[in-house]
C-alpha cells in the first residue's frame, strides 16, 4: 500500500524534469540581474495557477518565496540589514566550491575548514551555479530552504488537524517576521529548523509505522545536524526517545532492553559533555554555567546575576530563563529599528502563546501526537533557556520552536467562535 502510493507521487512528479532541467540550465547561463527577476516571474506564475486550481499550499508557498525574494533584492539595493561575519564567510566559501564546480572540479573544500562550513558550502553551492558570483544567490538559497520550514508545518499539522488549518499554521510559519528574517541572510538557523522538523516529522509518522524512507530522513538529518549544531542532538534524542517509549508501552521486555541500550548513550553525553558544547568536563551546574556565561557577550546580555551552584538552582532560574528566551526583547531592551521589529515580534509571539493552551485541549483526543510536539517544543525551550543569556542569539535559537508554538496556536484559534452583536436601533 505505501509502496503503491510513494509510486504515484513518483509518476505524478516525473513529468516536471523535461520542463525544470533546462529551466535551470537557462538561468545559469544568465547573469544575475536577469536570473532573480525571471525566478521572481516563474513563482509568480506558479503562485496565479496555484491558487486558480484551488492548491493554497503552493499558493502559499509561492507567496512567501515572491516575499523573500523582493526583501533580498531590497537590501541588495538600499542594505537596511547588517552582514555579520559568519554570512561573508559562508558566501565566500559557497562561491569558491561553485567555481571549482563550474570548473569540472568535484574535490570538497580544503581540510582547514569544519565540518560545518563544508556542509554548508555544499547546501548553498548549487544556487550558486544557477544564479551567479553574487551573495544575492546564498540568500536565494537560504530563502529556498525555509520554504521547508512551512512545509513541514503543514505535514506534521496534517496528522492532528484539517487540511485549512494547516495551511493556516503553514503561512503563519512562513510570514512570522523572525523567520521571514532568518531565511534572507545566509545562516544556519533556517537549515537548524528544517532538519529538526523533518525528524519530528518522520516521528510522527513513526508513531503509526516506522518506514525505510523515514529512517533514512532521520538518520541524515541526525549526521546533518552532528556537524552543524551538537547540542540539538539532545532534542533529536528526545523525538526518538518518546516515540520509542510509545512503542514499547506494552512490551515490558522491550522497554527494559530500551533502557538498557539507552543507559551507554546517555552516559557518554553526561561523561564527556565538553565535546558536545566545548565547556566544562561532564555534565554539571559548574559546566551549564560555564557554557550559558560563554555566550553571553556584547550588549545583548541578560539576567547576568544568576548562577548556578547547585542542580536546585537551575531547576528555580528555569522559568525565569524560559520567558526571556522565548519573549525578548523586552520594551527596555529595545534601542534601535532592528530591536523594534524584533520585539514587536516577541510581542506577537506572546499573544500567540495565548491561545496554545486551547490547541493542546483541542489534541486531548491525540495523546500521542500531541505529546510527541510537546516533548519536542519543551525538552528544546528548557534546555535552550537553560543555557543562553543573550537576546540575539535567543531570537535566533527560538526559530527552532516557534513552528510547534504557532501551530498549537492556529489549531486553539481555528475552533474559536466569535458571537458578534449588534446594536439595534
């Protein structure tokens, strides 16, 4: 059954390469001022028939990739947002593997670079081939991969809701200003939340059969992430983790070998904690302490007065630390346009937050899937509150859960009823 139906796909997808491979042929043989208008022209087109055949996902898609699109080709042009170091050195070194590439050369980059930048030189390279020598192309690439970040929205909102409802978390996803933000400049969050979302989608359908192509998912996604991000491996682990308990619930045998596999990962990661974050020894306060004070530099900084002595002292500071890492920055916080825009965000956030405790009532009946998302959103606000103390990295590690967040949000929103009425006269 589920081979029949991945064959379908297949067959209803095979006939776009005769039209998409020499469309991509094409643009790279134009320069870049003519290949971004005529990209900008084709998901135009392909938004106008979306919508006239009634497909409002791609529509949305399309609306959310044309918003990107103009807001890269404006700071292109006026350059209202700043270039931190980290985007000129994923540029440079994007555009140096095109050109081998260009030139016939498929060696990887050279041995002094991490792991990191070669995995994302190798993400970006390729819009790099289409487009042109340009940053403009590593930042039509980020804004290409945070489409999937909607995506997957919609997918793993497809296995607890109605199709609208999903659209509608979709396209909040999409056009929440922080990670409308995030997917024009060329980082690592936008990559971070595709990978994370794509397990926790392959989780969820975990839950109902577990499947070669969704192992494969999470088993590159995992390797992904080794390189770009060590410390989200915690959450990865919590995804599989639940599932696997969910699994087991009636198999005692199962649970204990579980448990029993489980015991020698765990003791690695609480043994040898420094080679995860790069502070400390093993896991302890001295060195959740030591990693959260390693990050909290330049003016960004907050709640400088805690530390934590003791395992009690993190479990109290714990719901302190998680409002300000969800919820900054605060009104005093905010100094210039930049910081308005993004607290005017973490206002919205907060409203949207409202409304999740009528989401999670709505999912009571899908215990599984709705404790899966929550293990999720929660084992990642914790641990991330835990040990960040800036408000800018904060702003950028959040993207990572607000999907979760806005999507319990748009499921409690989607069965409020309004009882408007009117005066008569």
């Amino acid at each position: 059954m589920i081979r029949t139906q991945h064959n379908r796909r297949l067959r209803r997808f095979l006939p776009l390469v005769a039209p998409v491979t020499p469309t991509f042929l094409a643009l790279s043989l134009l320069p870049t001022e003519a290949t971004v208008p005529l990209i900008t022209l084709l998901t135009a087109g392909l938004g106008v028939a979306a919508y006239r055949l009634q497909n409002y996902l791609l529509t949305v898609l399309s609306g959310a990739f044309l918003f990107r699109l103009a807001f890269i080709v404006l700071d292109s042009v006026v350059g209202f947002l700043p270039t931190v170091p980290i985007s000129s050195g994923h540029n440079q070194r994007a555009m140096e593997l095109a050109t081998a590439w260009s030139n016939g050369q498929f060696a990887t980059l050279g041995l002094d670079f991490t792991a990191m930048r070669v995995l994302m030189a190798h993400l970006l390279a390729p819009f790099y081939v289409v487009i042109g020598q340009s940053s403009v192309a590593g930042r039509v690439g980020i804004a290409f991969f945070s489409l999937f970040v909607g995506y997957l929205t919609f997918r793993i909102a497809r296995h607890v809701t109605d199709r609208r409802t999903s659209v509608l978390a979709a396209a909040a996803v999409l056009f929440w200003p922080t990670i409308v933000y995030r997917s024009v400049v060329i980082q690592r969050e936008v990559i971070h939340t595709v990978l994370l979302l794509a397990v926790l989608w392959a989780a969820v359908q975990w839950l109902d059969s577990i499947t070669l192509p969704t192992a494969t998912v999470v088993f590159l996604a995992t390797a992904m992430m080794f390189s770009l991000r060590r410390e989200n491996l915690l959450l990865i682990a919590a995804i599989v983790g639940f599932v696997s308990l969910v699994k087991t619930r009636d198999k005692p045998y199962y649970l204990a070998g579980l448990s029993l596999l489980t015991l020698p990962f765990l003791a690695f990661f609480v043994l040898n904690f420094e080679t995860f974050t790069g502070h400390g020894t093993t896991l302890s306060p001295a060195a959740l302490e030591s990693f959260a004070y390693g990050r909290a530099h330049g003016d960004a900084v907050y709640l400088l007065g805690l530390h934590y002595e003791t395992w009690l002292d993190v479990i109290l500071y714990a719901p302190m630390k998680a409002l300000y890492f969800l919820y900054t920055p605060f009104p005093w916080h905010i100094q210039s346009i930049t910081e308005l825009f993004v607290g005017m965000s973490a206002l919205a956030l907060f409203v949207a937050t409202l409304f999740v405790r009528r989401g999670i009532v709505f999912l009571q009946d899908r215990p599984y899937y709705l404790g899966l998302l929550l293990s999720y959103f929660l084992t990642g606000v914790v641990t991330y509150s835990i040990i960040e103390m800036n408000y800018g990295a904060a702003v950028r590690r959040r993207i990572q859960f607000i999907p979760i967040l806005l999507l319990l949000a748009v499921i409690g929103l989607s069965n409020v009823e309004l009882d408007v009425r009117w005066k008569q006269r």
